[in-house]
C-alpha cells in the first residue's frame, strides 16, 4: 500500500479532492493507495472548524476506487486527542490553522503503518508518486525538501525544510521521539511556522531530498509535485499572492499551466457532481 496523510475541515475538501486526482491520475502503479485524513472539531474556536464529513470521505473514496477498487480513504477524528495535547497552547491560534498540528499525532493513532508520506491540500502531482515515496528513508526520521524562501533567507539553518510534503518513516521517528518532542514544542513555545518549526527543532535524523518533490514557485520539466503556497510577485509592484489549484480558473490565468489542464477537468467534474448529489 502507498499510505497517504491528509489533515484538515470540511473547508479544505477541494483541497484534498484536487491533490488526490492529480496524484491518482499521474501515477503508474498496481499498488492500492491508503489515504488517511485526520479532523476535528474545534467550532469553539471559529463557527467553521468542523470535521470534514463522511459524505465527503465517502465521495473522496468513490474516485479513489474508479482508479482501483483497492484503494481506501479512511476518516480519523482526533478530537479528543487534539483536545489533551494542544488545548489552550500558544499555537492554538497559530497562522494557518490549528488543523495544521494534527500530523504531529500520528504516532498515537492505532495501526499506522511505517511509512506515510504527509500532503498539504494545495498541492497538484506533475508526476508519479511513487518517485517520492519509493525514496529510502530507512535510516531516517523523513524526508523532505527545502523550503524555497527559507534556504534563502535562512540559510545557515540546514535542517529548514517546507513542511507541506514530508515522508515520515514512522519506525525511525517513534524511536527519536519525533513527534512527542514537536508536541511539547508546541504546548511549551510559541513558535513563528507552529508544527513546522516544531518538527525541524525536533529533527534528529532528516534526508534533505530535491526542490522538485515540492516545488513552491516554478513548474519544472522534472517537477513532481508542484505546491501553491504562497508566493512572492515582483510585478506590477511587490506583493504575495496565496493562489489555490483548486480556485482553478484564477490559478490557469495567473500561471497560464496546461500541464495540469486533465486534472483540472476532472476535479471540476467531481466537484459538480458531489455538489449536484448534495444540495441540500
């Protein structure tokens, strides 16, 4: 199996639906995908933090299926443990979301498998999957590549690493303590990035892998996966844009891709239909 982490709402479900198509559609592989994603429901904090719902993950899995019948999407509330770990934390309110810190559970789920190669939801594959998730992390914590501002504005911090794609090898970073360090980093400091910086704090044994396994800026001939973070423009003046693949026809007119134009046509597709199936 190639197992898969997503975290996030109900807000992100284009999100994961357009990352999930891009990677089912690029990919060349017998194997069956094992895509979990972690949610919650903190409402307490904003009226719109709420799980993503079972006839989200039900849908997510019926596309999974018409690329193989094996293939699996798997719902894993961590409200509770959200609740006992980062309750009231300085990062709470962090600058994303406090969904963002819900990766950093994994090793307290039951039956997680040793290697899960975690995904943000704004990202689209130019390539197969497998080119990342075969990498040899025997020896690691995970893999991940630079971040394409940080390796330059920080430089002399060598293990800085853009947290939206990581492969974890599960074995490894329980035995580091991984993820029960980024825990306490998080319940203990108030951080610039929350669980990003937690994570490179907590490093101990890290594979700096290539820029193209997330791309944050440019769309490459070897690209393999291309990440919409935000990103800085020079013209007409300087500013940041934070384009999502999945705001599709903004994202066609500002980059003017046609690499991705199968995919996109796709997601539209399922986006009606679940849309039209659940009006109500």
């Amino acid at each position: 199996m190639i197992n898969i982490l997503f975290c996030g709402n109900y807000n992100i479900f284009n999100g994961i639906m357009s990352t999930t198509i891009s990677m089912l559609k690029r990919t060349n592989t017998k194997e069956a995908f094992n895509i979990y994603i972690f949610t919650m429901d903190v409402h307490h904090l904003r009226e719109d933090y709420l799980p993503i719902s079972d006839k989200q993950i039900a849908f997510l899995e019926e596309i999974a299926k018409e690329y193989n019948p094996d293939n699996i999407v798997t719902k894993v509330d961590v409200t509770d443990l959200y609740i006992q770990e980062f309750a009231n934390s300085p990062n709470e309110q962090c600058y994303c979301s406090p969904y963002t810190l819900l990766r950093l559970l994994a090793d307290l789920i039951p039956g997680m498998p040793e290697k899960l190669l975690y995904l943000d939801a704004d990202l689209l594959f130019a390539d197969d999957v497998t080119k990342l998730y075969n990498i040899d992390i025997t020896n690691y914590e995970y893999a991940a590549a630079p971040d394409h501002y940080g390796k330059i504005i920080l430089f002399w911090q060598r293990k800085f690493i853009n947290a939206g794609v990581i492969l974890f090898n599960m074995k490894v970073s329980g035995e580091t303590k991984l993820f029960e360090k980024s825990r306490n980093e998080i319940r203990l400091h108030k951080l610039t990035f929350a669980d990003e910086s937690a994570i490179i704090r907590s490093t101990t044994k890290q594979l700096k892998i290539s820029q193209r396994f997330n791309d944050q800026k440019f769309l490459y001939k070897d690209t393999v996966i291309r990440h919409f973070s935000k990103r800085l423009f020079w013209l007409p003046y300087p500013h940041t844009e934070n384009i999502k693949q999945f705001q599709w026809v903004k994202m066609l007119c500002k980059f003017k891709y046609t690499k991705f134009e199968d995919i996109l046509t796709d997601f539209v597709y399922f986006k009606t239909k679940f849309e039209r199936e659940n009006k109500n």
